[in-house]
C-alpha cells in the first residue's frame, strides 16, 4: 500500500513542474497524521492553519442549520 508521502509526490507531479529534489523538499514540510471516523478536524469558525491532503479514506465538510440539520459543503 503505498503511504501518504508518495501519493502526495505523485499528485504533485500531475499537477506541477519541479525538479525531484524541490519536490522532496516539498514534501519533507508536510506531516502526517491519522484521524478516526467522524472526528472533527476542525470546528466552524476556526481559521486553518493548515492544508490537508487526504491519502487514504475521504473527508466530509459539512455545516449546521440553527435547527441542527447537517449540509454537505
């Protein structure tokens, strides 16, 4: 299974000219984590202080009516 850092080298590479080393480069500033199922990432209003790249799985972003309904963004 191939593991985040090189799905997101071979994305980079569909998307953008750089030479192997600025990608590594590149690369090497990201880090990985893991969440579980519906854990929320970030919650409405908080400013991101960072990109996500999903390697594996997928994620919802979603937000909520005052009546409490859930809408897909």
């Amino acid at each position: 299974m191939p593991t985040a850092q090189s799905l997101l080298l071979e994305e980079l590479k569909k998307r953008i000219q750089l030479s192997e080393d600025e990608l590594l480069g590149f690369v090497q500033l990201w880090e990985s984590r893991s969440y579980k199922r519906n854990e929320v990432i970030m919650a409405a209003g908080e400013v991101p202080k960072f990109s996500l790249f999903v390697g594996q799985g997928c994620l919802r972003q979603y937000s909520t009516s005052e009546a409490g309904e859930e809408s897909i963004v």
